[in-house]
C-alpha cells in the first residue's frame, strides 16, 4: 500500500511494476474507493519517472483536485500506448507523520473477552 498526504507540494510514488516501461509515457490513475469514481488522472513523461533495479519512483508536484484526508483509492499505473498495465494497488492518504504507529482501524474492532471453551456435544 503506497501512502500518500494531502500536501501540495512534492510526492513520490515508488512501487514494483510488472516491467520495464522502456521510458515511454506512463498514465496514473486514482479511483476513490468512496465515491466508486476515478478522482484523479495524470500523465508522465519519461524525465518524470525513474526506473532502475526494478523499482519505479513516480513524481507527482500536484494532486488536482488535493488528496482527501482519511481517503482510500484505488492506484493503476499504465502504459499511455499501448495501453498496458504495469501497476496496480492502493493507496491511503493521512498527515500522519508517526506511520510506523499509525493504524488505520484503531478503535473500530473490540476483542471479545467472554469466551471460557465451552463445547456441546450431542
């Protein structure tokens, strides 16, 4: 999962794509997994992007609309032509600076303490 903030200013995204792009045109696209819509759209030239050991490392200056706190979205970085896949995943925005402590579900799950092992048997 790539996370992300609602800054304006200079992001990255690094993740591990299906091939080598051969620096052609990639698209990245966001979709909100709240609204079931794309959100976000952006083309990158290939001095935009680096690819080197396997990695790709995107430069994004600017989320046009910004980023929503607490948002989830679906990633998918394609090649502009032809269109193929090289990346899917997901995406989390938080202001969080503490990620490592930093969960996502804090406080939404309640561990059941009545359990004593109790069996019927028939």
């Amino acid at each position: 999962m790539t996370v992300l903030t609602t800054s304006t200013g200079t992001q990255y995204i690094t993740v591990i794509p299906r091939f080598d792009p051969n620096d052609e045109n990639i698209v990245v696209t966001l979709v909100s997994e709240d609204l079931n819509k794309r959100t976000h759209q952006i083309t990158r030239a290939s001095n935009r992007y680096t690819y080197e050991n396997g990695i790709l490392t995107i430069t994004v200056l600017t989320w046009n609309p910004a980023l929503v706190e607490q948002g989830n979205y679906q990633l998918t970085i394609t090649k502009e032509s032809p269109a193929t896949l090289l990346y899917r995943g997901k995406v989390f925005v938080t202001d969080q600076t503490s990620l490592p402590t930093f969960y996502q579900a804090s406080g939404d799950f309640v561990e059941y303490s009545g359990n004593n092992n109790e069996y019927i048997t028939i």
